[in-house]
C-alpha cells in the first residue's frame, strides 16, 4: 500500500542566539527559573528588518530540493505550516516561498494549525499521495514567532524561538507514514491566542495600547491540556496500530516544555534513550519544532532507515495530533 515518506529533510535556525541571561535584562527572570520550569536554555531569534517566516522556510526548502535533486518546476504541491505569516492574509507564505525558489504553477497554500501544523501537513501530503493526485510534495514550517512576543511578559517571552524546517514527501511501497490521529477543539481557543491583526481586531492603535498584537498564553491551563491530549492522541495511534513500547525507536513530540514532553513518555514508559528533544537550545518554534528535532536527530546520525518513530503535538485551537511513521531512505 503506497504511503507518503519523507524523502528529504532539512532546518534552518537564524544566527542570533537569545540566552536566558539576556532575557533576564529585559524582564523580571533568571536562567534557573526558565531553566527548571521549561528546560529551554536559548532559542534563536530572526534579527533585521524586511524579514518574515518565510526567510526561515526559503533556505530549508531550498536544501531540501538540492539533496534530493529535485527541480524547482517538479514540485506539484507546496504547503506550508505558520502562525506567523509574512502578511496577515494575502498573500500566503507558500507563495512567498515559492516565488523566492522559482517554484511556479504548483498548488501554494498555508496551514494555520498553530503548534501541530507539521502533522496536519503530513496528513495532507499524506492524502494526496494515497490519492495519487501529487507525486512530489514540499511541506514546511515557518515560523518568526518573535514578530508577537512581548518583550515585557516573562511568562511567554522565554519560551518561543524562530526556525524553519522543509521536507520532501514522495510515495514509497515500503516506508513512510503508517497511521495518524489529528484533531482539534475550538473550546480552547482563548487560552492561547493572537488577538490583533486579523479581521476580528484589525491593528489600532487602541488594540495596540493593549498590547493586544502580542500572543496571550494561560500557562497552566494550556500546559494540562497539552499532556492531556498528546498522551490521549498517542494512546490512539498504539491501540490502533496494536503497538507496544517494543514497536518504537523514537518519541518526538512538540517541543514546549521539558516537563510536557518528559509526560509524554512516562505515558509511554518509555526509556529516556528513545526521546529526540532539542528544547534547550531551540526553545518553542511552534509548528517548525518537529522537523527541526527530526532533522537534528538524523544529522546526529540517530535515525536509520526502518526505524519507527511516534510524533505528537499540541497548540492553539486547542489542535493536537499523533502521527506512527516508518523512517525511509531520506537526504539530510
Ligand atoms: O506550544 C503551544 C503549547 N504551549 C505550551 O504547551 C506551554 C504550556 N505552559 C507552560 O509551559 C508553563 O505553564 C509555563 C512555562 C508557561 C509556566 O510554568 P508554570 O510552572 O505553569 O508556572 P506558573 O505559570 O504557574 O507560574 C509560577 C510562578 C508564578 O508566580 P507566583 O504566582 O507563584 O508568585 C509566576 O508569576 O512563576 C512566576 N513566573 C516566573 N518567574 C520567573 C512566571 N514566569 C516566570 C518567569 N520567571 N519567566
């Protein structure tokens, strides 16, 4: 049965690098705090004007396309996964990304899907490969999640970081994606929230005054529901799949919190050996955090052909999703 796999795959992280020390000069904080309660010890941040996400997903997709050797006009399908867009609605980042990589005709559009938007892209590709309708798929994340951080708020500014992650999904009989659980609930949508900016609460200054262009996070609550519903999403996948611990080689969750993902597997009982986590010197890139752990892993070398690997992600919506997919013959 044909399945949709990951042929090629790369990241890119921007050059500054932001420390829990720095932060601790722009609020009220210290490194042993951020540290304990996250596990983040520095992300990178995207500096410089007349820069969107977009400029983290162009070099990540452009590797992509060199590794594999695929020309820009083979591509028949590009979406991209963001919650921080180039423009708040027209044009979409997809179409940014291909205009800068010269990727013409093909189907360009964004998913909005917050932290889970790597797995909702591969369910599509996925979708479209069963289907037969695309042979050649670029997914990517692209996230400057910098861009609505508001450098006065501790309880968020230390958590999010920048990054993009690009890959290459093409049919293949033997390896790939074997089963997904994707999900979303509205119920939770003002626990983590971008108010300003869209055609709700278009930019003023009355919303700016209130800070209202900057994300608002209630920790704690976002926080239980994340480990309620990845573990619920992954309990999903392994009864589905008949799987046991014994049935997977890596754990590679959303990249939030230390203490979410460390959830995640106790819940699998699984050994610390079999966790891919990049959280302290990425920190949150929201929908770029699983490809860019996926990708740092393989260039660790730590990802082999036929390995199994279990995803699962949490964000705004409340979305959440778990995906089991088999590791196939894939250029980093
Ligand atoms: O990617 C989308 C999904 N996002 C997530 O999954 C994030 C989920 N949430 C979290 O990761 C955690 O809730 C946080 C890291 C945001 C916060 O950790 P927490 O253990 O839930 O802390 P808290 O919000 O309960 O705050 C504990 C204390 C508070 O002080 P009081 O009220 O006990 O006096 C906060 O004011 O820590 C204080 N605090 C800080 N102290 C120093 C909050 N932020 C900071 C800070 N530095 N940066």
């Amino acid at each position: 049965m044909v399945k949709a796999a990951i042929t090629g795959l790369s990241h890119y992280l921007p050059d500054y690098i932001l420390t829990n020390d720095e932060i601790a000069t722009m609020v009220e904080t210290n490194d042993e705090w951020i540290t304990t309660r996250t596990g983040i010890k520095e992300r990178h941040i995207l500096k410089g004007e007349g820069k969107g996400s977009s400029a983290l997903a162009i070099p990540a997709v452009r590797d992509v396309l060199e590794k594999t050797g695929t020309a820009p006009e083979e591509v028949e399908c590009l979406i991209c996964a963001t919650s921080s867009p180039d423009y708040a609605a027209w044009p979409s980042t997809a179409c940014v990304i291909a205009d800068a990589l010269n990727i013409r005709g093909a189907m360009c559009y964004d998913i909005l899907s917050a932290c889970t938007g790597f797995l909702y892209c591969l369910q599509q590709a996925q979708a479209f490969i069963k289907s037969g309708i695309y042979k050649k798929i670029i997914i990517c994340s692209a996230e400057k999640c910098s861009s609505f951080m508001n450098p006065k708020d501790r309880t968020t500014l230390p958590l999010f970081g920048d990054g993009g992650a690009a890959a290459l999904i093409e049919p293949s009989e033997e390896y790939g994606v074997e089963i997904t659980k994707i999900h979303a609930d509205g119920a939770g949508n003002d626990h983590l929230i971008h108010v300003c900016g869209g055609s709700f609460c278009p930019p003023s200054h009355e919303a700016i005054d209130k800070d209202l262009h900057y994300i608002f996070q209630d920790g704690k609550y976002v926080f239980k529901n994340a480990v309620t519903f990845m573990t619920s999403a992954v309990s999903e996948v392994m009864e589905e799949g008949h799987l046991t611990l014994d049935d997977i080689d890596w754990i590679c969750t959303h990249q939030a919190n230390k203490r979410i993902i460390e959830s995640v597997r106790e819940h699998c009982n699984a050994p610390e050996e079999k966790v891919i986590c990049n959280i302290d010197h990425v920190g949150n890139t929201s929908s770029a955090s699983i490809p860019i752990a996926l990708h740092e892993a393989a260039q660790q070398g730590k990802l082999k052909k036929g390995d199994r690997i279990l995803l699962a992600a949490f964000g705004s919506g409340f979305t959440w999703g778990s995906i089991y997919l088999t590791w196939a013959d894939c250029k980093i």
